[in-house]
C-alpha cells in the first residue's frame, strides 16, 4: 500500500478507500509518521461526512484504511490549508510538489 500511496501523491490521484467501516474518495497530500504510526493526510472530495465536518482534511492512520486503490482522476495539487498539518509529522516519506 505504501509504493500506492507515494504514486498517487507524486501523480496528483484521487484513492478510494474504506476508513471507518465507509467508502471515501480523497486527494492525498501527505503520507508520514506522527509518533510511531503511519499517517496520511487527505482532502475527501466525496464520501459520507462532507455536510458534517466543517472541514474536509483528515489524517488517517495506514492501519485503519483498507481497500486502497488509485482513481484515474486527478487534483490540482497542494491546498492552502495543508500548511496547517505540516507541523506535527515526525517523518514525511511523500508530499504534494
């Protein structure tokens, strides 16, 4: 999963997931470490939640996603607000160029 991720951020492709039991739809801008666990940043573009949260960003721990897969849609690349996620990564491994 790691190799798909990496691809799909250097790429600028949307993934599809399931996180939390649901299907979701992302862009991915960061895939790192915060403490001793793999994360990943993503702006969910379309899945359940979007009219709840006042935002769209979530860092998602690599364990708890299942079913990756790389969409053939693409994103313009980074988002203002993904400064605002930058400070707490203790590793980056990939970023949105």
């Amino acid at each position: 999963m790691n190799h798909l991720i990496q691809q799909a951020i250097a790429d600028r492709r949307l993934v599809e997931f399931h996180y939390q039991g649901l299907i979701r739809i992302a862009e991915p801008h960061v895939y790192g470490c915060i403490g001793l666990i793999e994360q990943l940043l993503v702006y969910q573009v379309r899945g359940p939640d979007n009219m709840k949260q006042q935002t769209r960003w979530r860092v998602i721990p690599l364990p708890q996603i299942r079913n990756l897969r790389v969409l053939d849609e693409t994103f313009d690349g980074k988002r203002a607000r993904a400064a605002h996620y930058t400070f707490t990564w203790d590793a980056t491994f990939a970023m949105v160029p």
